[in-house]
C-alpha cells in the first residue's frame, strides 16, 4: 500500500493493468449496498474467463439486506477487488471506538444512511434458527471485515484510467487528493 494521500495497493494497480495490456477484461461496478444476490447474478451475466477482473467502486454495505454476505463473497473471491467507499469509512470509523465510546451520532449517522441493514445482516449471520445469538463470533466477524476494509485503497490508478468511490476535487492536483474528496465529494 502506498501511503500518503488517497491510499493506493500498487500491486493490484499492477496486476489489473496486466490484465488489460494482455486483452482481459476489468469491469467496473458502483455501489452494492448489501444486494448479494444482485451482485452474484450480475457477475454470473459477466462470464468471466480467467485473467479477468471486476472492479468494485465501493459501498459493499448498508442498505440491502445481505451485507455480511457481499462482504463475504468479495473476500473470497480473487478476481474481485475493491476501493473503499463512504459507507465502509463509517462502519471502519463506528467498530474502531471501544463499544462504550461510540458516540450516539456516529451510531445515529450510520443507522440513518443504512447501517442498520448492516448491523441486521451480521446479526442474522451470527444467530441460529431458534434465536440464540453467537456475540463472540459476531464480534470476530466484524472486527476482521473492519480490519479488511481499513486497508482497501482508496483508488486504483490505471495508465488510462482512475477508479474512485466518488471522484476527484477538480480544483486539487490529482496525486493530492485525500480520502475525504474520493469518499465524499458531490462536486
């Protein structure tokens, strides 16, 4: 990973553009929000052949009622990689405060913009058919998909393109941009 600002994982910046000098296909996909079943449908529709890649632009979570499982899936899956996006941040920034420092409007801010289908689909993952709740396994699971998505990159830069949850502030240098303007800019 390359520090500074926007953080980069200049090995997969290498190996997707391998992958597009030798002919193979890097597709690009927007924001999941916790539709699982759309996510394995659409990928299935790409056939992917070996060498190719799907780019996701982040927002794996929030909203959709299977988060826990895109997580999962995207984990899991070698030809499948992703930038962070702003939905990821806020998880990322809740599950790193010790349980009784959470702020409320931290809690209130990610429950508002779909946490909560979030916090439901870990939940139901870690609970079985009769309703007892698994927390320490819960709280593993979490702290490990936090851990993971702590460490996506922010952007992936291509030599004719760059890949970004939401884009670039027109008025900063490119190489200067920080987290905060791909995460978060509406300009």
């Amino acid at each position: 990973m390359a520090g500074g600002y926007g953080m980069r994982d200049i090995e997969l910046e290498m190996n997707l553009q391998q992958a597009l000098d030798n002919g193979h296909n890097v597709w690009v996909i927007g924001d999941i929000h916790g539709f699982n079943e759309t996510l394995r449908t659409l990928v299935a529709n790409l056939a992917l052949q070996r060498g190719d890649y799907v780019v996701l632009l982040g927002d794996l979570i929030d909203r959709g009622p299977n988060s826990y499982d895109v997580v999962q899936y995207v984990k899991t899956s070698p030809n499948i990689v992703t930038v962070k996006g702003n939905h990821e941040k806020m998880m990322i920034e809740l599950f790193s405060l010790p349980r009784l420092e959470r702020p409320d409007v931290k809690l209130a801010t990610w429950m508002y913009n779909g946490g909560r289908a979030t916090a439901i689909s870990y939940i139901n993952a870690f609970t079985d058919e009769v309703g007892n709740e698994y927390t320490d396994l819960l709280d593993q699971a979490i702290n490990q998909d936090k851990l993971w998505m702590n460490q996506l990159p922010s952007q992936i830069v291509l030599d004719k393109w760059r890949l970004v949850h939401a884009g670039y502030d027109p008025e900063v240098d490119l190489d200067c941009q920080t987290d905060s303007e791909m995460l978060h800019i509406r300009k």
